[in-house]
C-alpha cells in the first residue's frame, strides 16, 4: 500500500481503539489548520485524518489490514485526500482534541421512563385508624398493544436518519475572529433521535403508548393522616417509547367525623351533662371507634375536665401502640325554671350556704388597647 496509516499516527499495528485514538488528539493539536496554517502542515493534517477515519472504523480498519482498499469499502470514504469539514464523523474528534473531553450527546434514545402521577384518595378515620384496603382507578399511560412501544407500524421499523447518519445531531463550520468555530445542534429532521419512523403506529401515532383506565387495589397502613403519601413503584406512567413506568404517589385525605376531632393521634370529642348529673355523677354511653362504651362521670365533675380513654385513639403509624380518646366534659347550666325546681335550688342553695355567695375572683388577661394605655402610662 502507497500508505501505512499505522505510520501516520505513529502507533503499533496491534494498537487498540483507544491509544489510536489519543494518538490522532496528539496530533490534531500539533497540526490543525488553526493552529499551523503552514501548507505542508495541512496536507499532513489531511493524512492523520484519513488515517484515523480508517483505523478507527472497524470494517474500514479489518479492509486494510487484510490488505484491500478500506476506502472503496461501504461506497467509499474521505480518503487521504479529504478536506477538513468533509465528513461529520470525525468533528467530534477533533474538537474533543482540543478541549480534551468526549461529545456524550449522541442520538437522542426513544425509550424514556415516564413521569411520577399522583391521586388522590379519600378515608373515613376509623380506616386511617386501623388501616384499610381500597381499589382505585387511575387514567394513565401504557404500552401500545399494536406496537409494542416501538412506535412504527406493524410490518416496518424505525430507519437512520439520512441527515444526521444516525448521530442525532448535525454539525457546522463558522468563521470567526477566533478562526474556524464548530457548532452542533440537535438534527431537524430526526428530533435528535438518530433515526425516523415513517410510518408511526396507527394506534398511538409514534409514540409507544396510549391512555387507559387502570383498577389498582392500595394497602393503606393504620395511622395515615391527611397529606401522607403512599408510593406505589412503578405504577405510573410508561414512558415514551414503552419506557419503564414511573411512581405512582396516593395522597390521603381523611374526612372529617361528626363526633371526634383527630390532634396527631389522639382523638377529641366533649360530651355535656346537666347540673345535677356532674353533682351527683353518673355514667353517659359512648360510641368510640372499638365500640359502645360507658364513661364514668364522677361526683363533681367541673365544666371543662377532660377524662382520658387509653389506647382508645388513632394506631401509631410508626411503631407500636394507639393514641387516647379525651373526652371533655361540659356543664349545662338549666335556663328556665319552674316554681317547684326554683324552690328545690333555694332550699340547697340555703343549706349550702350559697345563698348569696361572694364569687372567686382571678386576675384576668388585659386586653390590647389597655396594655398599650398602661405601656404609655409607665405601669
């Protein structure tokens, strides 16, 4: 052969992809017309050039080394004496000659993974309390039956990119103050991907799914609260191309009850009793989450007392145990009376010597505008 590209890079015949690569680097920074725009030093930069697009293609490479003409091979190439800005296959080279790093872009894959989707589900408290079962249904994206996420009609397939060649992007050559400037950007025609699809699946127009409606049964542990999400792996949207699915997050929102009041895990409700029950005590029933239960109201039970129920509240969502049930007691004073029940509370009001009681009086909070009249006034 006229040229031994082994020699023009000055690497061993047994080089591997790798070190004829970091010769070729070597030397179009010694050599580029950029930087050395003497004339011979172009030709020679010529020959590297057309060295490296032979030995760092493999069936070009296999070709010459067995002794036949790699450029004549797969309708020819650039050849030794191709020009700099013919062939994009090497531009990336060059340029990663110069900065030291690797274009990483590349084709653009059509496989994605999908989003994350969110839901959300609403729950009595007894099932936030002790944890339930739920099936939902959930609208989202799927594999496309017809293709199969390829995208493509049945009977063809996606095809290379007869702008880009396969590599997603397109490259140009400017002139500036700087001397000659590379430019990539994503090819028009493929979107980046590498190849097309000319004939997109009926079903899903390209794009490798379509919507669905879905049933799926949800495991909501005991002691959820409002705002807590549940992650369901996997379960959310395929991606395009039938990409692998995302997450699937069920947001839960307890609804309120009619007698209890949830603070974390415990439970609140009030319950009011008349005068003379909390005077003399007695037991008021209750329906609690675990069932009917008796609460004990003491003799002289005072309005505003609270009687704790344990272990009677919301399953702790971590770790063992439950919350209390509080129940506050609230004291109804009777509004209107008739002359034998007047005549009752006079006569006890007499033997307790409460006839015309005193009162207990406590220092009280201040109002705003009297704090401010005092902070004025220096008290």
């Amino acid at each position: 052969m006229a040229t031994d590209y082994y020699a023009v890079l000055g690497v061993r015949r047994d080089a591997g992809p790798d070190e004829i690569k970091k010769a070729f680097r070597r030397l179009a920074r010694e050599l580029h017309p950029d930087v050395n725009p003497d004339p011979k030093t172009q030709e020679r930069f010529k020959e590297i050039n057309a060295a490296y697009e032979v030995l760092s293609d493999p069936q070009k490479k296999q070709v010459y080394d067995l002794g036949g003409d790699p450029l004549s091979a797969n309708g020819g190439g650039a050849g030794a004496g191709a020009g700099f800005g013919q062939g994009f296959g090497n531009f990336s080279d060059i340029m990663d000659a110069f900065f030291g790093t690797a274009s990483q872009r590349g084709p653009r894959s059509r496989t994605r993974r999908g989003q994350d989707a969110m839901i959300r589900l609403e729950i009595e408290l007894d099932e936030a309390a002790f944890g339930t079962t739920k099936d939902i249904q959930v609208d989202t994206a799927i594999v496309c039956n017809t293709c199969h996420g390829e995208g493509a009609a049945p009977g063809t397939t996606a095809q290379t990119c007869d702008m880009c060649r396969g590599r997603g992007e397109v490259s140009q050559v400017t002139r500036s103050f700087l001397g000659q400037v590379m430019t990539s950007r994503p090819c028009p025609q493929c979107q980046g991907f590498g190849t097309v699809v000319p004939n997109p699946c009926p079903e899903c127009a390209g794009d490798g799914r379509i919507r669905s409606r879905r049933t799926l049964t949800v495991k909501i542990p005991a002691g959820v609260d409002n705002g807590t999400r549940i992650q369901l792996a996997g379960e959310g949207e395929v991606g395009p191309g039938g990409g692998p699915a995302g997450d699937l997050y069920v947001e839960i929102r307890e609804l309120p009850h009619q007698m209890f009041q949830r603070r974390g895990d415990d439970l609140h409700c009030t319950v009011t009793i008349p005068m003379t029950a909390a005077a003399l005590g007695t037991k008021v029933p209750l329906e609690t989450l675990d069932g009917l239960e008796e609460i004990d109201i003491r003799p002289g039970t005072q309005s505003g007392q609270s009687i704790p129920l344990h272990q009677r509240g919301v399953t702790h969502l971590r770790g063992g145990g439950r919350g209390d049930l509080i129940v506050h007691v609230e004291v109804q004073t009777p509004g209107k009376l008739d002359p034998e029940q007047e005549e009752l509370l006079r006569r006890l009001a007499k033997l307790r010597g409460e006839e015309r009681p005193l009162g207990q009086f406590q220092p009280g909070q201040q109002g705003l505008f009297s704090r401010l009249k005092d902070a004025f006034n220096g008290r």
